[in-house]
C-alpha cells in the first residue's frame, strides 16, 4: 500500500510540530512559530525528511477550515457589534494603514501591483491567538487597553477576511480595477451578511434536527460540514473559502450547544490545525533570500518588517480615549501569526507570489510574531512578574497540557 | 486553489455517510453498511458525485488507523488473556473453519492460490461492533453466550489481524509457501507481543512526559502519533499496519489516560472513519456482478455469502458449556462488517483482488452485516420487545445522538 510513505511523513510532521511548538511555547513564543519553523526545518528546502503531496494539501485544508471555524466560534456576535466606537476606529486604521504603507512599498520596489495589492492585504493581519495568550500570560487581560486590542482584532479578522476575498477574487480575474474591486467588496460584504443573518435564524432548526440524529456525533460532523459547505459555497461565489468556514463559526456560535461543539472540535483542530502551518513552512526555501535574489531577499524582506511593525503602530495613534496606552495598542496588533500565513499561502497557491517573496513574507509574520510579545510584556512592566510565573511555571501543569487561553485556538 | 474541488467531494462524502448512516441504523442495520450503501451510490459507477482521490485516501488512512486505535482501547488485555478456553476454542474454530473453506470455494470456483488465501482470511473477520449493538440493544449483553462470542469476537480480531499480516507478507512477496507462512507468523506474533510488552512497559513513561507538555492537546497528538508510528513500522516489517494501529490501542489502555484519550478520539473517530467506509463503497462497481462476469459475479457473491455464513455456524458447534446456545453463538458471529472491509481494502489495493472480485467480497460483507442483527433477534425472541422499543425508540434522544454501545465503534 502506497499508504505508508504517507503515513512516515504524517510521523515527521506531527512530531517536529509537537516539538517545536513546545519549545517555542517554554521560550516564551507561541506555538505557530514552532511549527512554521518544524516546516522549514523538516520541508525540501532544507532536511528534506518530509514533502508537500496531495494527502497532505488535504489535512491541510481540513486545518485552516478547522481553525476558521473555531475562531468563529470564539468570537461573539454581539460583542463584535457594540465592541464601540474605540475598537472600530483601531480596526479600520489598522487594515488602511498597513494595506497602502505595504503596497506603496512593494509597488515601490518595483513589483506588480496584483503582488503589491496582495503584500499590503497579507500586512493588515492581526493574530488575536498571539496577543490574547500574551495578555493572558500577564493577567491584563481585563485592562482597558486589551479590551480596545481584543475587540480591534477580531472586526480585523472580519475586514481581513474581506480583503482576502477581494484580493481572491482579483487574482482569479487576473484584472484590477477600482470597478472589480468594488463588485467583489459588495460580494463578500453581502455574503457575510446573508450567511451570517440567514445562519442565525437557521441555526435553531439545524440543531434541533441534528440533536434528533441517533449515529454516534453527529453534532461535530454536522458542524464541520456545514462550516466546509459555506467554504465551497463562498469560493464558488469567488471568495476566499475561509470567509465562509468563519461565518459558519459565527452562527454555531449563537446557538445552545456552542460549549459542546468547541469542545468537541478541539481535538480535531490539535491534529490537523499544526499540519497547515507545517505545510505552509515546509514550503519556504530561506535560501531564496540571499541578498542577490531577484527582489532583494532578505533586504526586502527585513523592510517588509519595519512597515509592518510601523503601520499597525500607526493604527495606535487611533486611540482617543486617555486611559488607553497607545503604545500597547499599536504593539498589540503586530503579530500577523496564523492569519497572516493564510494570506501568504493563497498568494503562493494562486502564484501572485514567487517562491523568494514568499519566503520574504513569511520571514515578516515570524518576525513580528516573535518582536511582538517580548514588547509587549516590556510595556506592560517587568516580563518575569509574580503573576507570569505563577501562570505558566509554577503551577502544576494541567492533565492535558491545555494552558492555552481560549483565544489562543490553533497557535 | 484547487482545494475547493476536494473540499466539495468531502461535502458530497460527509453527507452521504451521515444521511445513510442515520437510515439503516433507524432499520434496525448498522452504520457501516449505510456508509458503504453512501459510497456505492455516489461512486464513478453510479451516480458519480464523487471520485476517489489521493486526498480521499489520505482521509481514509487516517480513519482506519483511528478505528484500530479505538477497537485496541477499548479491548482489555487482561480480559482477553483470561476469556476463556470456551472463547478461544470458537474463536479458533471461528477462524479456521472460515479460512479452510473460503480458500476451498475460491479455489474450486477455479481462482489462483493467492486470491483464494485472500478470500479465505476475509471470511475469518467477525465484526464485534455489530454484534455487540445488538445485543446490547436486545438487553442481552450479560448472556452466558453474549459472553462467549464478545471474548470470541475481540480473540478473532488478533488472531484475524495475524492472517491479515501473512497474507499481506505473501501478497509482496508475490509468492506462498509453508516456510513464506511460517515466518510471517512468526513476524506477527514476535511484533505484536512486542510491541504490546514493550508498549504496556514504556507508556507510563511516556504518557508522564506527555502530560508535562504545555502545548494545548498533547495527548491527543501523542496518542494518534503513537499509534501511526507503530502502524508505520508493522508496514515497515512486511506486515499489515493495522496490526501497529491495533497494538498502540491495546498499550494505551493499560494506562490510567485511557477514558480521557477515548473521549478526544471520538470526534475524531466520528468524523474520519465513515471516509473510510465511503471511500472502500466508491471503489465497488455493482456492474460486474452481472452472471457472465469473468468469476461468476453475483453467483459467486451468494455462494460466498452462504459459505462464510455456513462457516461461522461450525464455530458455533464449539460450544461445549450446555447453558450457552450453539446457535446465538455461531450467528452472532456472522457479520463480518468493518474488519472484513478492512481486509478487502487491502486485496483491491493490491491488486489480489480483481474488480469483480471485490465487488463480490463487498455484497458477502454486506449481506452478512445485514443478516446477523436480524436472524439473532429471532433468536432472542420477539425484536419488537418491550425492552428494545425502549431502548431505541421511547427513550428521549440523548444530546449528542450517542446512542451507540462502547463495542459498536465507527460502525
């Protein structure tokens, strides 16, 4: 059975994750870095113990669909709504500002402007896992500014996702204009909205129909078929599939069993989330960015990096409300994390970005998500604190090694 | 990406099994027959809604290594050492009188060597979900002959994973003979000793280090990782993964984490192992069973049904304790269900069984799985009793529709 070479490579691949994600996570990181790293390390460019194959592209989609849905379903509808005035002022500068100072930069550079539109859309990630747990790990997760951080970062993951919608869109047009941009944005605006509006007055009946179902959990399968369902359907309408795996999230959220869909979905999304970002790690070559490449290599991608940390700390100066430090705002919202590499690995898939900018993207979201916590925590006091170790060291370690927060699904 | 075509077959499969799952278990059926009936029906040579892919298969490995692992858990080692001489004596018989004459009516029927060993150890299989659901249903469960067929069915689950073992030895090797048999006895039972041994020894270990990572659902990852590795290195020694799937489940057990790595399994298990089922339905082509097919086709499917039902009744005549019906106990043993699909996976991938000769594997399997529930009901009197139409019909529908017994896993 070919089925083996297959299943040794699935063995790489869970292992170098677990281990790099743990000593990641020990150092202080999160675990996304490791596992983007475990690709880098295990993938072609490199030991080559483990190659990228259909079966793996496979796990792979499951995961992203997964963590899309489980990022839904963490966030609240309502919170999202009324999260005020602050957070949506913070969102909004946090998207414009990174999207044109990475596009004004890569068009710059000379690059063309389907890759630039492409580059500023992947600069306007937020990671909320990345900042949560950092928060989370310092108990301020109460602060007035982790509210404002928080709330800015999950209507980022919705603008993020209409963005990538809107660049999806374009890269299959192949075409930009300010006309396809505005059709698109009002397609996907008007497809979260009906999803999420048609799902919430759905959503009580599918789920007192699957709670009549007799086989054996047909409420995590039910639920992970729709969240695929709405993915097929939004990448049939020519957006980005996982617009409808979050609005799918969104909706599960609102009904009564959202408790027992989470915890059902969590060991799912442990064992295939991890492979996503092994995949997409295995397929950076850090060779490409030796500084003779053809863009520049490392050059742009260390530039890349200082817009990136620089326009979301634009987006601090959003700020209005005097308790609120903008500087921890504008940290806060640094880490590209897993959000960002979903970006980056559309735009490889669909060939907008070549190999070496990839890896030069990829390069960018570690980079951030590795600067962000450390400045965080030096903003927020002293990172060795009495609460901090008490968080992750000295207490006992749970049964099963969860210390993740909540908000800190799939990193 | 071309990921959305593969997303919407999982749509296609994930619906089918479920809708299909859900009627036959509704009839009184299993599960699995459902997923099977799913698979033929959306399969290349029906309706043609989904094909198989390198993808799909990947889904399946997985799921069939999570339903060994899962059979393993919930098979207790000490239960199985000391079942029984009166379980093991029809269990023996169990295996042999189904083998010799499989191997007889294949090789009469005028089949090469191979193919008619590989047909014989598929009617060895007995498939304990089935049995035990219905017994369970029927409020039978502590019978004196429930007792002996559970430990004859998990006796025959070993004994049937050996035979599949050498025969898979022999299929590489491309050749039979005494010594060829011998040694790939040997092999298995040296690797499942072994690796159950070696494994009941290290997993304290083990699992003491896994519950020291921080990195949120270690243990799940862990367990499926074990369980892949060993799966890798049985294939990797020239015998049937699924041994090492198998062999991980039975360590796993023994460690005081069992109940928690069975409950975060279950989603899993829910989700991959009907692909499995499906994916094995798709690859059947009821066409060839036409009466001037190259084997006989469908006449050669009822012959072997009637053997393979006539073969477990002899089992049944190893019953020597007078209050333990010979009858329950031969016909419980009947259906052949998921480890009778598992060994004619292997025979088509293999290529030792010819299309039409699957498809006459697959209705045997079939029709057995379909028989047993309904002849043992008869057996045990009324099927419409008082008890069971409490049991499945008047009781209130639980949560999550688990209505499934612990045994009945994945069917």
């Amino acid at each position: 059975m070919e089925s083996v070479s297959f299943l040794s490579t699935l063995v790489v691949v869970w292992l170098a994750a677990r281990l790099a994600a743990e000593a990641m996570q020990r150092l202080g990181q999160t675990a996304v870095l490791g596992e983007l790293l475990a690709g880098i390390i295990i993938g072609p460019a490199a030991l080559a113990l483990a190659h990228p194959s259909e079966g793996l592209e496979a796990l792979a989609a499951i995961g992203i669909n997964i963590l899309l849905l489980e990022i839904g379903l963490e966030s609240d509808l309502d919170d999202l709504l009324r999260s005020g005035l602050q957070s949506m002022v913070v969102a909004l500068l946090g998207v414009i500002s990174p999207f044109f100072l990475g596009f004004a930069l890569t068009r710059w550079w000379g690059l063309p402007a389907l890759t630039s539109v492409f580059v500023g859309a992947t600069l306007t990630a937020t990671s909320i896992g990345i900042t949560a747990r950092v928060l989370a790990d310092l108990g301020r997760i109460q602060d007035p500014a982790a509210k404002v951080i928080l709330g800015a970062a999950v209507i980022d993951d919705v603008l993020g996702l209409v963005v990538l919608s809107v660049v999806t869109g374009l890269v299959q047009r192949g075409e930009m204009s300010i006309m396809a941009v505005a059709i698109l944005l009002v397609k996907a605006a008007v497809f979260l909205v009906l999803a999420v509006v048609g799902g919430v007055r759905l959503a009580p009946t599918f789920v007192r129909w699957v709670d009549r179902m007799q086989v054996r959990g047909s409420l995590i399968v039910y639920a992970v078929l729709a969240c695929t369902l709405l993915a097929v359907l939004a990448e049939g309408g020519g957006l980005a599939g996982l617009i409808g795996a979050f609005a799918a999230g969104l909706v599960l959220a609102k009904t009564e069993r959202r408790a027992h869909i989470e915890e059902r979905l969590r060991p799912v999304a442990d064992l295939f989330v991890p492979i996503f970002f092994v995949n997409l790690g295995m397929k950076v070559d850090l060779a490409q960015l030796h500084p003779f490449a053809p863009h520049g290599g490392l050059v742009f991608a260390l530039m890349l990096t200082l817009v990136a940390v620089a326009a979301k700390l634009v987006a601090g100066l959003g700020v209005y409300t005097s308790e609120v430090g903008r500087w921890r705002v504008g940290v806060g919202l640094i880490p590209r994390g897993e959000v960002g590499m979903v970006f980056a690995g559309v735009g490889l898939g669909a060939a907008v970005l070549s190999p070496d900018l990839y890896a030069a993207v990829v390069v960018m979201i570690m980079l951030t998500t590795f600067i962000a916590p450390i400045w965080l925590k030096r903003l927020y006091g002293d990172p060795d604190s009495h609460e901090r170790g008490q968080a992750s060291s000295e207490a006992p370690a749970p049964s099963d090694g969860e210390t993740r927060t909540p908000g800190a699904s799939g990193d």
